[in-house]
C-alpha cells in the first residue's frame, strides 16, 4: 500500500517537473521571441532616421532652375530621335509597364543642353504609357514633367513608321520593361538601325533598350551584334526584381544579346556601366542614362557641356568604390564627397543597395551598407557645422 502510494507520489513529482521544465523553456522563448521583436522594431526606427526627408519643392522644379539647361546655351547642332516602348502591359502577366520616364528625361536634357533638338517617337505614336518610380525621381525628372514642350512631345510621339531618319544624327533607344515586347520585332526599328549602322551614324540605347538591337540583319547577313561589345539589363538584375522573368518576358535580354553573338559587358548589379563600341553606345540600366547620353555626344564629335553631378551619381561612385575597394576607402569618399568638396550623396539609394544585398542573403554586405548610410548622414552633419 505505501509502496503504490509512494510509486504514485513519485510519478505526480515527475510529471510537476517535467511542466516545470516545459515552461522554463516557453518562458524563455518568449522571452527571445519578444526581445527579438524589440530589436527588429528598434532597428526599423534607427534605420528609417537615416533615411532623409525630401524636399517638397523639388515636385516645383522648373526647367529654367537648372543652370546646366538655362544658361550658356549651346546654338543648336542637329536633331535626335529618341524612342520609346508603347507597350502597357507585361505580356500576359497583368502587370503595367511603360517607358522608364527618368532614362528619357536625362537623356532628353543632355542631348538638348548639347544643341541637339529632341524628338520622341514610339511604334504606335500618340501618348505612351509611362513608369515613374517615385524613389529615383529628381530635379531633372520633375523639371521635366513640368516642361509643357517636353509634355507636348511625350503625348504626341511620332509613330515610327512616319520618321524620316535622314532628319537626325543620332537615335537613342529609352530603357523600360515594354520594350522587351513592341522593340524586337519591330520592322521600322531594324530598318532604322541598320540604315544608321551602316551609314556610320550613332546609336544609343539604355537599360532594357537595347532590345531594338536584338533582331537586326546587317546587309552582310550578319547579326549587328555578332561581335560588338553591349550592356544591357542583366538577367541578375531582371531574376532579383521578378523571379518569373522567363515566364513573362519573351527572353531575357543578356540571354538575346549573347546569343546574337555578342560580348556581353555585365558590370555591378544597378549600377553604372556604358558599353562603347564604335558608333554603338549602350547602357546596362537607368542609372548609366547620364553618361550613356554623355558618350553619344562625344561620339557626334562634341566635348559634353559641364554638368554638376547629381547626388544620385555620386552615391553610385561610393557604391562602385564599395564593391571595387571596400567600405573603408568608400568611407574616404564619403567624407571628402560631402565636408571637402561640398557635394551631395543620396544615402537612400545607398540604403536601397543596402536592402537589395539582404535579399540575396549577403547579410554582412547589408550590415556594411546601412553603416555607410550612417557615416554618409554623420558626415553630412558634420559638413553644416563647418
């Protein structure tokens, strides 16, 4: 009898310690979870502060506020034609897309700061859809859409069919994901490339541009790419941003370029890289359209107008010094960048290549970026107080 007391009183003990084990162990997982949740919640806080507020003025900004633009006027040299996608949607994905408003508005006012009138044409004429990204707008971009000449054109694109290539020196293919559609087939496009091609005039094209480029047929039966050195938007860049890009897309444009027979130039992931191979000037995405346009000026045998920097350019030279060189010699950059030379650095697009590393699962090139973004904004206060 007190055996069976004592065999049930220890099984009743057992079993108290093992509830007492289990909740030692839930208490301190919720205690990891919670704390977790607390430093995730205190790291969005911080984080956000580094992140600037911007200037509701620049929405204002007007095309005479530029200097580059509305002083030492440039006496007009010729004519170029840019053109741009007029497809609104992604095949059959649903999903909207237009031409990159930001890659045709630098280019736009490059060409016209040169002397070079610009005229604007699609594959179906009239008023393209158009992409404007929020984020990556600036004082050029804005001044456009508040430029009623600039507007006029964009709403009144010349169909592709009614140009007359004799008019223009040069042809600029404006970068955005439409292109991958109404570009490549295009028999005004081929025709307009090979005439220029073979009669030495220069072509540019950016970003998803390049897709103009695709199907040409030289007069020699040879592709136009077969052996030409281009950029274009990365099958990298296009996968991270939209893993069902095969499944959309009726190719991946490097996938096209290469099989054209062409050296494929791929350089850092959205960053800056320009391909110039002869009258053949290329740009891997939006932020190679400034110097893209730049090189097809050269290329028309101009020295390019002065032009200050944007802030834009400059957080892409620290991020090209960050993967060229580390973050220490990006730091020196950042800080002669902005309290010895007093220019301006866009910590959000540094943040931004912050975010794109942590969705690679770099997350020691995450941690690297967002301390850049820290020293850019410390650095920044230190320049007001000089």
């Amino acid at each position: 009898m007190f055996s069976l007391l004592k065999i049930g009183n220890s099984s009743k003990f057992k079993k108290r310690n093992i509830m007492f084990k289990k909740y030692k162990i839930l208490k301190w997982v919720s205690l990891l979870f919670l704390s977790v949740i607390v430093i995730i919640i205190a790291f969005g806080f911080w984080f956000f502060s580094l992140i600037p507020t911007r200037d509701a003025s620049i929405k204002l900004t007007s095309r005479e506020d530029l200097p580059y633009l509305s002083e030492n006027i440039v006496p007009t040299r010729g004519k170029i034609l840019a053109v741009v996608t007029s497809t609104e949607v992604m095949g059959n994905s649903k999903k909207s897309t237009g031409y990159e408003l930001s890659e045709l508005a630098r280019a736009y006012y490059t060409f016209q700061a040169n002397g070079f009138e610009v005229d604007i044409a699609s594959p179906k004429g009239g008023k393209p859809p158009v992409v404007i990204d929020d984020e990556d707008m600036g004082a050029y971009d804005f001044a456009f859409l508040n430029d009623q000449n600039a507007q006029y054109k964009t709403s009144h694109t010349i169909k592709l069919e009614a140009v007359i290539p004799e008019d223009y020196e040069a042809v600029f293919f404006v970068g955005g994901k439409g292109t991958m559609f109404d570009f490549p087939n295009n028999k005004a496009i081929q025709t307009l490339v090979k005439t220029y091609y073979e009669s030495d005039k220069v072509i540019g094209a950016v970003c998803h541009g390049p897709a103009a480029l695709v199907h040409v047929t030289l007069d020699n039966g040879r592709p136009l790419l077969e052996n030409k050195t281009i950029s274009g938007f990365t099958n990298k860049e296009e996968l991270l941003l939209i893993p069902d890009a095969k499944s959309i897309f009726p190719f991946l444009l490097q996938d096209k370029i290469q099989e054209q027979g062409a050296n494929f130039n791929e350089g850092s992931m959205y960053l800056e890289t320009i391909s110039h191979d002869k009258n053949l000037i290329t740009g891997q995405n939006p932020w190679s359209t400034w110097k893209t346009s730049e090189l097809i000026i050269e290329q028309l045998g101009y020295t390019p107008k002065y032009r200050i920097k944007t802030d834009e350019e400059n957080a892409v030279q620290v991020l090209s010094i960050f993967k060229a060189k580390g973050k220490e010699e990006a730091k020196k950059m950042i800080e002669k960048k902005l309290t010895k030379d007093k220019k301006r650095i866009h910590r959000v697009l540094i943040a931004k290549h912050g975010i794109i590393s942590a969705m690679k699962g770099e997350v020691g090139q995450f941690l690297n970026l967002i301390e850049l973004v820290a020293f850019t904004k410390e650095c920044e206060l230190k320049s007001l107080e000089i």
